[in-house]
C-alpha cells in the first residue's frame, strides 16, 4: 500500500468559489508522468507509476486530483481518480404441482375486453398507500427479515436485497382471480424441482475461470436429462410469453390488436421491437435495433453462461440526464424498467440479473469511463451508451468502450445508442468485440386517432403517441409520479415503518420534467426495445439447446474474453486519438484503470468509495447522511398499468414461488454497509492547521450531498437520495467529494 497525501495552501489564491480550482504539480512534468509500463508473455500488465498534485484553494474545495501507486497486483494498471473541482463539477478518483407440460403462451382472449375500458385514463398524479383489496401479497421468509432488521436505521436497503430468492413486485398486489384468470389466459411458471434438497449445494462454479464449469457434479441439474427435459421446454414457454405480453402490451397481440397484424407469426407482428441482425445498422434504429451475426452469438452464449453457471447477467447504462430519468422517479427510467421485466424472468433460471443506471444530468460519460470496471463494476455484460445532448464526439463513445473491454472482468457488449462516426465498428473488425446500436421501438409509429373515444379503444402503453391535433391535449400526461404518499400507520412484516409527516415539506412531484426528458411511457417503450432482443437471444439459444447439450463453446466466456482483450491491446495505437481528442492521457486508451470516487451511482458503493482508502483522518464528519425513512416505500399505483390493461410484469411472475437463487444467496450473505466513522476513529486524526512541514492527518475533511451513498449501486431497488423536497425521487445521480480548508490538515489515502 502506498500513502498519498495532499496539501491545501489557502494562501495562493484569489480564485471565487465558483472557479474550478487550479491544480498544479510540483513539477511541470508530474501531470503528464508515467512509467513505461510492460505486458510479458501471458498478457500481464506490469506498472509503477506515481503523481503527486498540489491544490490551490482559498475556500472549502473538492477533492479534485489524478494518482496512481506501486501496482502490487499483476493484471492492472492502477489508477485512483481523485478530485479537487467546485461542485458542479463531476467527483469520481404460491404452491403448484410441477408439470412438464408446456404451459400455453398466449390466450385466445384478453383478460378484458380493450373495447370495454374506462373512457377515464388513471390521473397522472394518482397514488394510493395500499394495494388492491384481497391482494395476494408478499411471502418473506424469516431470514429476510432478520437481515433487514439488523441493518442500521437510515441505511437500510429494501428487502430484496436480503433475499435469497426473487421477490415478486407485480404479483403481489393481485388477488388469487387475477392470478388464476393470468394462469388461464397466458400460462405461468409451473416448475419445481423436486431434487432441489439433492443438488450440490456449495459453489463449485467458483473454482473455475469465470465459472466456466468443465464437468458438473452428477447431481446437478445442469446434467440431470429428467430435470432439463421439463426446464427446458418451461424456460421456452416463460420467454415466448413475455415477448407475446409485449406485443399484447403495445396491441401487436395475436388478438384484438391495433394494427391489423393478429393472423401474423410471432416473429412477423415482432418488428417494433426485434434486433435486426446484420444488414443495415442505420435503417433499423426506430425499430430493435441492430447487431452483426457474431455479436447476436455472443449474446446467446452470455445468457447461456449466466444460466449454465448460476451466475449474475448485467447490464449498464452510461448517459445523460434524460436517459438518467429526470423528471420520472428513478425505478420509472427506462434501465430500471429493463430491469423491473427481465430480472423476474432471468430468476426462473438460476440467474441474478441487474441493470445498472450511470446517468448523471449534465454530464456525458468521461467521469464514469476513467475508471469503467471500479465504477459501473466488473460483472458488466452488456454495456449501453446514451449521451447524445453532451458527448457530440465518437471519441468519448471510443475511450468508454476500449476502458470497459479492458478494465472489467468481462468483455462487455458494446450497444450503443448510434454509431455515427463507426467507432464501434472499427473496434468489432480489429478485436472481434460484440457490437450493437439499439432501437427506440417508434418504427412505423402508432395510431393516430381524433376523438377520446377511439383513444381510449388503444392500449394504454400507447395513447400517449396516438393523438392527433384535435385531441393533442389528451395525450399531454407525459408524467405519472409524486413526491410523497403518506405512510401514517405503515408497516412491513411488523415493523413499524410510519411517519406521522415528512421531516421536510414535500413538493406535488418530481423536478426536472424539461421537455428534452422522457416521460414514464417514453422510457418504458424504450425499456422494452431494450428487453426484446435479449429475449429474442434467450429463445434462440434456449432453443438450441433443447436440440442438443450446448458445446463449451457455446457457453463458456475465458477465452472467449481473453482473445478481445489481447486484441484491444495489439491495436492499443488505433485508439490513441480518442483518448487525445479528450485531452487525457493515451495510457486510458491502453490500460485498465482503477479508480474511487464520492459520485454516486457506483457498484459495491462502499469498496469504491474515497472513504473506504482514507488513512488517518477518519471523522465522522465525513460520513454521508443517512436516508430520512426506511423501506419499503408505500404502494404507489403510477408504478403499475391500470386495470384491465396488459400487465406484463404480473404475466411473467406468475407461478409457483421463486426458487433460492445462488448468486443471491452468495450477496444476500454478504455485509454490504458502509463503514460509518466515530468520533474513536477519530482520535487517529488530531486538529490541526495546515502545515507544509509536518504530515500530520487533520480531522476538518467533511462530505455532503447524497443520503444513503452507500446504497447508491444504480439498481432497481437501490434506495438512497431519500432526503429533500421529493423523497420517492430515488435517483441515484448524486455529485459530491471530500470538502477541505486551510485548517484541515492533512489527508491520507492507501491505494489497493
């Protein structure tokens, strides 16, 4: 471990606290300084590198600054971004018998009739503080709760994260008819495993490279011929259902839908939202999308990886403000609706899925991609990109993606939102990595209709697009959301969880409702233009192997990530210019790069805090504060269609209650808390005014912003943020670092 320190002189200075603070190295050439660093024969990267930076501030300043340190591991450059800048400025250093029938995927009539609707749309505002009466609700088990007790007031995460199986969102708010009348109409998950007791119970998956398992023990399933000829065909069935109750959903059902398509195949009433693959990658945007055929492989062999290994499939989102969700609340934006859809379906396969949002208003991505593994985390496997409003350039789009192949653990695909200037092009020829420029599901756009009458004949995840001119007023309700709904007498499993009123005055709803930012339909139509591909990868490979035992090659990822990264690094000069058209070192455009930050969203929030490598000045005035309320937050009916209409979410949950998940068990075991520091931790730090001659750790270093940062990972169900004048908000864009004067003292920081 090697200590880094920093040096504040107020006394060098007249800049306002407004300016952006004047970094400079004690030596003209320490800014630009790196060791040579070298790769050996097996592709190990070798480096020691050092800078040192002194900040000039007279007031309270952020911790704005880049270091690297002595690489004690072997495979990565190390590099730790800390940063001194004023604070707009990005910081980042039911119980069912099993049958293994195929259960029926589509019914010969919807649940009710779209002709018979409520002529009256659900009030954008409406929110209610309980569920449905009769509502099946939810089974927790005792460990659960148990883990959610011991969890500290203020930092609590919702119960899901305790669980070690998935824990239904939609389901639980229907009655048993619902249920029963879903059952009957699409089908559901019928599958038990009646040898559950009998299969292996350890993780044997981690003794090999990326789980990639070259026998399984005899009693796992993944070798039991009885078991998977029932999982398989169930599996099957779950996906087509899903991706029929999307169709149904934006009336491209086999049934009574809207644009005159119900006697088409499956894959004819598909084209809104399936991934063309190959051909013209510009002529497909408004659809699903675009992918070469080798990257559509690709895809299916990371699902088959993620289900084969029990293992997690993730997806992560670098973007803007609008792809951020502004203006909705933060489950609303169109990556946690990735997540809200396929995670449930995913969790009937053994698999934990993720979706992880980095969007951060105002901002593009260079803060996030300076350190892409650390921050967005290892475990990506398909990496998206939406920043078009502040990242004009190929070349920010270039350095993300060549920092995301080489500092995390996977090689992700790289699905952008366009490849204008072929960027991702150049890297699929040269290195073979997967590719893709996703859709918006707009293609030949939706009905327009002239009376509310006929609007309200449509399905309800369209009427939005479908007024025309002389109706425009009804089709205005871009927002369905609130600041707060009451939780007076709320409670979870006997816990009581009510507050007699907010600790602040709440507004109506949410800020940030710019006209450049999506509403919850807009995101949530691009949420499934987003799902249907993966979808459409999941049924072909699920497929292939229900004709054969899939192959390694058809599953297995080591090598398959070992020769993209090799040829990143063969071809490490054709990427230079990105990282020179950005201004910042080429070294980003040839090596892994390691880094911590107090910005929020970050994966494994604590372990990539600047807090977790602070030496010496540990006080709890750098502590963030905690949330106001704990979870659960109270039902909320603008989370959910209204009823009657096509609830895909409830038709994929449906069935006999979720199996034990490995990966879930392996995190929901972990202690994932932040460390909160105290006033004993303190005593390691004594007061002390700066001192240029001694070293001496000072205890005035102070942090702000963000509540529960330590929760802030960018999923679905994170809850952090939960202060202010919105406090169902819930976004996880939070900008904040580690503020420091002239009586400070010195900080330490260790770096790994």
């Amino acid at each position: 471990h090697t200590s880094i320190t920093l040096e504040c002189n107020p006394a060098t200075t007249t800049a306002s606290d407004n300016d952006k603070v004047n970094v400079q190295p004690k030596t003209s050439e320490a800014v630009d300084h790196f060791h040579e660093s070298s790769v050996d024969s097996t592709g190990t990267t070798h480096t020691k590198s050092t800078i040192t930076v002194l900040a000039k501030r007279s007031k309270p300043s952020k911790l704005l600054g880049k270091m690297t340190s002595n690489n004690p591991s072997p495979r990565w450059l190390i590099f730790v971004v800390v940063v001194i800048a004023a604070a707009a400025c990005p910081v980042f250093a039911a119980s069912s018998s099993s049958s293994s029938s195929l259960p029926a995927n589509v019914s010969s009539s919807n649940i009710v009739d779209r002709r018979r609707r409520q002529l009256v749309e659900q009030n954008a505002s409406s929110s209610t503080t309980t569920p449905p009466p009769n509502a099946v609700g939810l089974v927790v088990d005792a460990q659960t709760i148990e883990r959610y007790k011991a969890a500290p007031p203020g930092q609590k995460q919702p119960p899901s994260y305790y669980s070690e199986s998935y824990l239904p969102r939609a389901t639980p708010y229907l009655t048993r008819d619902d249920l029963d009348a879903l059952h009957k109409d699409h089908g559901s998950w019928t599958l038990v495993d009646d040898k559950a007791d009998s299969r292996p119970q350890d993780d044997f998956y981690q003794q090999f490279p990326n789980r990639d398992v070259d026998k399984f023990p005899t009693t796992a399933w993944q070798v039991d011929k009885e078991y998977l000829g029932q999982f398989l065909p169930e599996a099957l069935a779950l996906t087509e259902r899903a991706m029929e109750a999307i169709l149904d959903e934006y009336g491209h059902g086999k049934h009574q839908n809207s644009f005159n398509d119900d006697t088409a195949s499956l894959e004819e009433r598909s084209r809104r939202f399936a991934v063309t693959i190959g051909g013209d990658h510009q002529a497909t945007h408004t659809a699903g999308g675009w992918m070469p055929d080798a990257s559509f492989q690709g895809l299916q062999r990371r699902l088959a990886h993620a289900i084969l290994s029990q293992d997690r499939f993730v997806v992560a989102m670098a973007g803007h403000s609008a792809a951020a969700g502004h203006g909705n609340h933060f489950v609303q934006a169109y990556t946690g609706q990735l997540q809200r859809l396929l995670e449930p379906i995913l969790a009937r396969l053994g698999t934990k899925m993720a979706a992880r949002n980095f969007g951060m208003g105002g901002l593009g991505t260079q803060q996030v991609f300076m350190a892409a593994g650390d921050i967005m985390g290892h475990d990506i496997d398909v990496l998206l990109w939406d920043s078009s409003m502040t990242e004009k350039d190929g070349a920010a789009r270039g350095v993300l993606a060549i920092q995301a192949l080489l500092a995390c653990e996977r090689a992700p695909l790289l699905w952008f939102q366009h490849d204008k200037e072929q960027i991702l092009h150049k890297i699929h020829e040269l290195t073979g990595a997967d590719i893709g420029v996703y859709g918006t599901g707009m293609v030949g756009g939706f009905p327009q209709v002239n009376t509310e009458e006929e609007l309200n004949k449509l399905p309800w995840a369209i009427r939005h697009f479908a007024c025309s001119k002389d109706i425009s007023h009804l089709c205005n309700e871009r927002y369905h959301g609130k600041c707060w709904v009451d939780r007076q007498g709320f409670s979870w499993e006997g816990i009581d969880l009510s507050m007699e009123k907010p600790p602040t005055n709440q507004k109506a709803e949410p800020g940030g409702r710019a006209g450049w930012h999506p509403g919850d339909r807009e995101h949530q139509l691009q949420a499934r233009a987003l799902t249907f591909p993966i979808l459409q990868a999941l049924h072909a490979v699920l497929k292939t192997w229900m004709n054969a035992p899939l192959k390694d090659n058809q599953w297995h990822m080591t090598e398959y990530y070992k020769t993209i990264k090799a040829k990143v690094v063969e071809h490490a000069s054709e990427w230079e210019a990105w990282c020179e058209a950005k201004m910042i070192h080429t070294k980003f455009c040839k090596f892994p790069a390691q880094g911590r930050t107090e910005n929020t969203p970050r994966a494994r929030p604590w372990e990539t805090s600047l807090r977790s490598i602070v030496s010496g000045n540990k006080h709890p005035s750098m502590n963030p504060p905690l949330n106001s309320y704990d979870p659960p937050d109270v039902y909320q009916s603008s989370l959910f269609p209204p009823a009657g209409e096509v609830n895909v979410l409830a038709i994929v949950e449906n069935g006999v209650p979720y199996a034990k998940n490995l990966a879930r068990i392996v995190d929901s075991s972990q202690d994932a808390l932040g460390v909160r520091f105290t006033e004993e931790d303190a005593k390691e730090a004594p007061g002390s005014k700066y001192n240029p001659s001694v070293i001496q750790p000072g205890k005035g270093w102070q942090r702000g912003d963000t509540a529960g940062s330590d929760n802030c990972d960018g999923e679905h169900d994170s809850f952090c943020g939960r202060t202010g004048d919105c406090l169902l908000y819930g976004h996880n864009d939070g900008r904040a670092g580690l503020t420091i004067d002239g009586f400070s003292g010195w900080g330490g920081f260790n770096l790994p």
